[in-house]
C-alpha cells in the first residue's frame, strides 16, 4: 500500500537528488533535501485538506491528480510561477526573466522579494477564506468548542466572511500605507498593490469555491435519482442511466484543488529564497515536496485517516488560518520560516492527539460520541 501510494515520490526523490548532485555537487544535494523537507513540513496541512476534497471523487480522478496535477504543481508553481512574478513585477519578458535567474540570481531574488506583498496578499486573502467558511459553518462534531460554537452562530450571519476577510485586507493596506509615510518612499506605491492583489485573492476563492461547490451539489442530486433510478431499474429489469455530471464536478473539484495547492506553495517558494536563489535547486527540492504532499493525500483517503482521526480536518483548517494570517503580517513584518513551518504542524499534531484521544474515550463510553466529547476535554 505504502509503495504504491509513495512509489512516485520514492521515484522522483531519487532522480532529483542525482540531478541535483550533477548540478552542483553534495552541496546541491543538502540544499535540494532540505527544501523537500521545508515543502513537506509547510504543506502537510495542505494534505489533509486536500484528502477532504478528494475523497470525494473517483478513482480515476485520484490518479489525474497524481499525474497531471502534479505536472501543473511542480512544474507550475514551483519551477514557472518564481519566474513569471519576476517578469510581472520587473516589467520583463519571460525569457528575460529565466536568464536572469541563472546569470544574476541576487538580482532575481531582489525582484522577488519586491513581489512578495502582492503575492502575500493573494495567498493570504484565498486561505483566509477558506479558514473563514470553515470556522463560520456550524457542524456536528467540533473540536475547540468554545471557539466554534460561538463562531458558528455568527456564521448563521450572511456573506460574513467575506466581510472579516475584507476588514482584514483593508487593515494590511492601511497599515503598508502608513508605514510608507511614516518612512518615507520606498513602499509608497504598495498599499494599492496590496490591495488588488488581495481581491484577486479574494474573487478566486469565490468563483472557484463557488464553481466547485455548485457542480458539486448537483453531482450528490443526480447521485440520488441514478440510486432511485437503479431501484425502478431492478424492478423493472432495465439499466438505469449513468450520472452525466460527474465529468464536470470533478473537474472543478480538481480546479479547486490546484488553485488550493498555488495558494498553499505560495510560502514554500518565497520561503525556499532564504535558503537558495538557484531557481533549478528550487524547482527539485521544491517538487521533490510536492510529489510528498500530493502521495499523503492519496494515502489519507484511501486509508480512511480522516474517518478515524475526525479532529485532523479542523486542525489542518487552523493551520490555514495561521498561515493565512502568518502572510498577510509578511506583507509589512518579517517572520521566520521556522515559525512558520512549526505552527501547522503544531496544530495538526495538536487535533491527531485530540482525535485519539476521542476515540479512546468512544472505546471507553462503549461507542458513545457524545460521552467521548465530554470526556476528551475539548
């Protein structure tokens, strides 16, 4: 089971780290293994997130996202997207940009960090969101209750998140704009950039969320009438008709996943320039993660962990909402990448311990969820 679901990344861990030794040297192969490491440790909440999302589509639809997801998420996010934001932000053209990278890598991260607010704000705003609508919706089984109780009554409040969400972006630009003045030049253009980038962020979350979660709805209702079609079907001895929309659900389930994993990668490669400005050593460690990530999705689902471990999903969702805020701070503050990679898994270790910690309880109260809530202390 492990080698099937990790065969890949065994794979591609292997091939990187050889490439990276031809490249440079061991010294390419230290740089490129600890980025693997940083891009697993920043994204294993992404894991559990995505697993959320995928174990709801088919077997075929696991594997394109294996395959081709990866392609866009290796190749997308952690080989072009560096590149393209130095083009954008530099006023370059892509070619431009790439030689840059390899003829002048000190420049290219200086052109880099001057778009991290944009990027920043992006990022932070879509993951802001998400830990929004999470925290806000009012569900069966909560883990820090006194938090969320009260959280989902107020949820109960129309477009509510969107407008926390907007609080906090106008917050950020106020904040880039005042320190601007306050020091002179320098950042004065970046509270508008802040700004659009951080609707963009914004409008993304909501046509893809809302794209996903409309196809989505409508795959569970023609998943009811092909149920009761097979039952009219059995009593009447003819074949019951397929369900047409479950092409397009997964399919904007899969945009919704990727969008989500770019959102997620965003910390990972601005994170990886404190460690390297050679953007080939990035693009291997930085894949070398992201096969990890995607593999430990499948392996979720397939093994039912976020059945047995039911607290992983809310911790995964505090993590984003900690990464969210962690970006969104970065847009002005410096915060070290230590802290950053720590709170998720913090958070997630945190809701694994209080999930077996709950099905301890269940096995003691012999099989009672609401017994096992009291007793876990949560």
């Amino acid at each position: 089971m492990v080698l099937k679901t990790f065969g890949w990344s065994f794979a591609v861990t292997a091939i990187g780290l050889v490439a990276a030794v031809f490249y440079g040297g061991w010294q390419a192969f230290g740089v490129v293994a600890i980025l693997s490491v940083l891009e697993i440790s920043l994204s294993f909440d992404n894991a559990v997130i995505n697993a959320g999302i995928l174990k709801k589509m088919s077997a075929f639809w696991q594997k394109i996202f294996l395959t081709i997801g990866v392609l866009i998420a290796v190749f997308g996010m952690r080989l072009v997207f560096p590149v393209v934001i130095v083009a954008i932000s530099a006023q370059l053209g892509p070619i431009e940009a790439i030689d840059l990278s390899f003829n002048d890598p000190d420049r290219y991260k200086e052109l880099v960090t001057d778009a991290h607010p944009s990027i920043a704000a992006f990022g932070g705003m879509f993951l802001l969101m998400i830990f929004l609508d999470f925290i806000f919706e009012d569900r069966d089984i909560q883990w820090l209750r006194w938090i969320e109780r009260p959280l989902a009554k107020l949820g109960k409040v129309d477009m509510l998140s969107v407008c926390v969400a907007l609080i906090v972006l106008l917050v950020a630009a106020m904040t880039v704009a005042t320190h601007a003045h306050q020091h002179g030049g320098g950042h004065a253009d970046k509270s508008s950039t802040v700004m659009l980038s951080g609707i963009a962020g914004l409008i993304t979350y909501l046509v893809v969320g809302g794209l996903s979660g409309f196809f989505e709805n409508k795959l569970e209702e023609e998943e009811e009438r092909e149920h009761e079609a097979e039952e009219q079907a059995r009593k009447s001895g003819k074949q019951a008709s397929p369900v047409l929309l479950a092409g397009k659900a997964a399919f904007f389930m899969f945009l919704y996943l990727e969008v989500l994993d770019a959102s997620f990668s965003f910390d990972g490669v601005i994170g990886a320039f404190a460690i390297t400005n050679e953007i080939v050593l990035m693009a291997l460690g930085l894949g070398i993660g992201a096969m990890y990530v995607r593999s430990l999705t499948v392996y979720l689902v397939r093994q039912g962990t976020l059945d047995d471990y039911v607290y992983l999903e809310h911790g995964a969702h505090y993590a984003i909402g900690a990464l969210a805020v962690i970006l969104i701070v970065t847009i002005q503050y410096e915060i070290n990448e230590l802290i950053t990679g720590s709170v998720g898994v913090i958070l997630i270790g945190w809701s694994f311990w209080s999930s077996v910690r709950r099905n301890k309880a269940i096995a003691a109260a012999g099989g009672s969820d609401s017994k096992a809530e009291v007793s876990s202390g949560v």
